[in-house]
C-alpha cells in the first residue's frame, strides 16, 4: 500500500546540495538498500511523517526564496507518485535534483522523457562484484541500466560513492573508474569519504585501512569530499 506520508522531513534551504542552487531537501523515507555504511537509518526505516500535499504546501511559501527542491532519501524513486510530485514542483517554478540509487530506471526515464529533472545524483555504490554486499541488494543490473541510460542522455549528471576503505579498496574504485569511462561517462567521479557516526545501519567503526590516492586511474577527474 501507497503510504500517505513519504516524506520523512524537509529540509528548509541548503548551499551545498544542488551546485550553484538555493535548494530545500525533500527526504523520503524508506529505501531498498541497506548500506552498512548510512547514517540515514532513521529515513531509510522510517514510515515518513509529512505527506506530497505538505511538501507542496511548503514550496508555495518557498516561492521566490528558493531555486530549487532536491529528492533525496531514503530513496526517492520508491515513491508511486514521484512523476506526480515532479510535474507540481516544476509547475511552481522550481528546478529538481534527483539523488538516487538507480534501482529504478523506468522512474528515471520517466522523469527523463518528461524533463521533469534538471540534475541526478547517482550512487554507484560498489563494483558488480562487491555490489550485494555493500548493498544488501541484488539489483546491480537495473542500476547498471540507469548508469547508460544517463549517459545516454542530456541531462546533466554526476556519479558517486561513498568510501569506506575497510569496504572498498584502490582495486575497487579503479573498477569503478573503468566501467564508467568504458560507458563513456567523462564528467568527474566523486569519492565521498566515510564519516563516523554511531548510528549508520551497520553499526561500523572510523577505517582501519588506508587508502591511496596516488594508485587511482588517470582516465577520470576524481574529486574527494567529505
């Protein structure tokens, strides 16, 4: 069943999240991965608490204060009504990012054929190999799809990945790095480095191993954030 609140909070304005945009965050609950390494397990296993209507509600207020509304999560795409919501934030003005896992590429291209999204944010969480388990999920194949699909088209995009070196290794990025130029993908890789927190989804601890930059394949831009 369709749940009546999918969002679980929103954030008012952020500088950080949409690049060169003045955004609200809309976060919504639930999520089918399970990332040892989140810190969102109180949205990835929450039922939400604000419903499409309040989100939108609040934009009207927002009118001419923001740019933009970021989707993000938890995962956005889990949503039934995600095209919907779109079409209504994009009839008031705004322009949208869309972080995702790509577990959902019919969504996506959806949203894509519709020009609903002005720029996605794709998580390439792990390497085919180590996807499942970094992930708890077995849907490498559709992400994979997602991933050409962006290529493929003209809306702009980033990829990136969150690195916890006891997870993942200079190896496994370079594989990342690989596939991604193999596609033909050429705008920068982002690295977003592991920060501790008591409460992600798998309890870990700060990394034990290290990691080189210096062993990282040339073919890409590769920026780190924190």
């Amino acid at each position: 069943m369709q749940p009546k609140k999918p969002l679980y909070d929103i954030t008012p304005f952020s500088t950080l999240d949409y690049p060169d945009h003045l955004a609200a965050i809309f976060w919504f609950a639930g999520c089918n991965m399970r990332c040892d390494y989140c810190y969102n397990a109180n949205i990835v296993f929450s039922k939400g608490s604000l419903s499409a209507d309040d989100a939108l509600t609040f934009l009207k207020q927002r009118t001419g204060l923001l740019d933009a509304v970021v989707l993000s999560g938890g995962e956005a795409t889990l949503f039934e009504n995600i095209i919907e919501l779109a079409q209504q934030i994009k009839e008031l003005g705004f322009k949208i990012k869309l972080d995702t896992n790509g577990t959902a590429p019919k969504v996506v291209e959806t949203l894509l054929k519709k020009e609903l999204i002005d720029y996605i944010a794709l998580d390439y969480k792990a390497p085919k190999q180590k996807f499942s388990t970094i992930t708890h999920n077995q849907q490498f194949t559709f992400f994979n799809y997602t991933l050409e699909l962006l290529i493929n088209s003209e809306t702009p995009f980033e990829v990136r990945t969150t690195l916890h070196s006891d997870l993942l290794n200079e190896c496994d990025i370079n594989s990342i790095i690989e596939d991604l130029y193999a596609k033909g993908y050429r705008n920068s890789y982002y690295i977003q480095n592991f920060l501790y927190d008591e409460n992600t989804i798998g309890k870990l601890s700060t990394p034990t191993k290290g990691f080189d930059k210096n062993r990282l394949n040339s073919l890409l831009h590769v920026e780190f954030r924190n």
